[in-house]
C-alpha cells in the first residue's frame, strides 16, 4: 500500500485504530475519520506517526451527506484523490431489548443512519475520483451479526445485513470501473464496545469467557486481526477479489452460530 491514500471512519479507537496503524504500516497515507472522539483520534494520529506515515485527522458525522463530503473532498486535494476507503463508523442503539414492537423510531433511525446510511455517503463521496482513475477499493466493516442475525439486536443486524448486500451491490455496479468493494464480517472483537458490554454484566469474567466459547477458536479476538483483513482486502495481494464478505471470526459462523446471545 505504499503511497495510496486512505480514508478510514470511526478510527478513533478499537477496530479502526488498528485497521489505520496498519495501513500506515503498509506505507499509506491515512485519513482518520471522528465524530466525538477527538481524543482518541488524535492517539490514533500519533500511532500512524510513529509507523512513519503521514496522517490527517478529519471530522465528519457519517450520517452528514454534507460533512461526508467536505471531509472527502479535504482529503483529495491533500493528497491528490483517495485510493482506498475503509467504512468502520458504527453503532449500537441504546434500546435495551432491540426488538421491532419495543424499539424507539428515533433509534432505529440513528443506527441506520450511521451504521448503512454512513456506508453509502462516504462511498457516494469517493466513487467519482475513483471511477475518473479507473481504480479504487472500498473495504466495509459488517458484522457477523450481518449474516447471521441476532435475538433483540433488530436494528443493529438490518444495518448490518445491509451492509453486505449493498458491498455485493456496489462490486457489480463498479467494477468496470476498476473499483473492488468488499467487505468484513468481525465475531466477537474485544473492542470498545464490546469490552463495555462486558464490564456492565454482574461477571464480567464469566461474561468473557462465555464469549470466548463460543467461537471454535475459543477465545475472542483483537482489533488487529481485523485489521490484517482489511489490509489484504485494500491492497493488490487482493487483486481479483471484489463481491466478498469475509468474516473473521474464529470460526463462529462455520459452528452454526451456536450459542445466539
């Protein structure tokens, strides 16, 4: 990835901080998308410094088609275009249970929102400069939960779900273009968010290992392992793979999604 530019939401912390580090890693130039989180942005900048690469910090809420733009066409004129776009930005809702007769509209809306609406402003924003090029890759960061579906977990898996399917849309819509668009489907992440689910159990450490077990790898998995796919699904060791929804996950999806929490 020497050189290309990238653009990554949500890379304040867990998944897409590792996902940026990595990219710097590879030689890219980085973007970091943040909404609040500007502290941890700034730690994510400092991380992509340190892997000796030059990165930009970049404000924007997803769910702004004005924001999304502004912040794309920042990064264009600052590096010449983008060649690759990582759409990590996601939520949960706030809804405790997450299930269609209970869940608040407005919820719904803002996991949507973020989580697909995101997904397709910020590739609406960097499709032309990539179309002109004659190349590009957009990697999205799904979920298991996308495939799979979950129990009181509603608008969290129809914004995922959405995902890949738009992902497998986007792939026969711009691959003459030679725009690739793939995209990942994480298990159990200790990430921020699920880290917090964690602490808010009356065991945190059975809650742990529960999650542990039920992946047939038996344990859960780091934000760098995520981010060793996005790296090979942006760069040219990926060359032929458009249209794919990969998940990383030890395994859980190949169990039968045993266990549905």
């Amino acid at each position: 990835m020497e050189g290309q530019a990238a653009l990554i939401t949500g890379a304040g912390s867990g998944i897409g901080r590792a996902i940026a580090v990595a990219f710097a890693r590879e030689g890219a130039r980085v973007g970091i998308n943040y909404c609040r989180n500007e502290e941890g942005a700034a730690r994510t900048l400092e991380l992509v410094r340190g892997e000796g690469a030059e990165g930009a910090l970049v404000r924007a809420d997803v769910s702004s088609a004005q924001e999304v733009a502004a912040m794309v066409r920042e990064l264009e004129a600052r590096w010449q275009g983008l060649e690759v776009l990582v759409n990590n930005s996601g939520i949960g809702t706030s809804a405790s249970p997450d299930r269609v007769a209970e869940i608040d509209e407005a919820d719904w809306d803002r996991v949507l929102d973020v989580n697909l609406k995101g997904v397709m402003l910020a590739c609406r924003a960097v499709l032309p400069g990539m179309m002109r090029r004659g190349s590009g890759v957009i990697v999205n960061i799904s979920s298991i939960r996308g495939l799979l579906g979950n129990p009181s977990l509603a608008s969290y898996c129809a914004s995922k779900g959405g995902q890949v399917l738009l992902t497998r849309s986007l792939a026969l819509d711009y691959a003459r273009y030679g725009v690739r668009v793939n995209c990942i489907c994480p298990g159990f992440v200790l990430s921020e968010m699920l880290a917090g689910y964690i602490a808010r159990q009356a065991d945190p450490a059975a809650a742990q290992r529960a999650f542990a077990a039920m992946a047939p790898l038996n344990r859960i998995g780091r934000p760098e392992e995520i981010a060793a796919a996005a790296v090979f699904l942006a760069s040219r060791s990926s060359s032929f793979v458009t249209g794919v929804a990969l998940p990383v996950d030890g395994g859980y999806t190949a169990s039968g999604a045993r266990d549905l929490l």
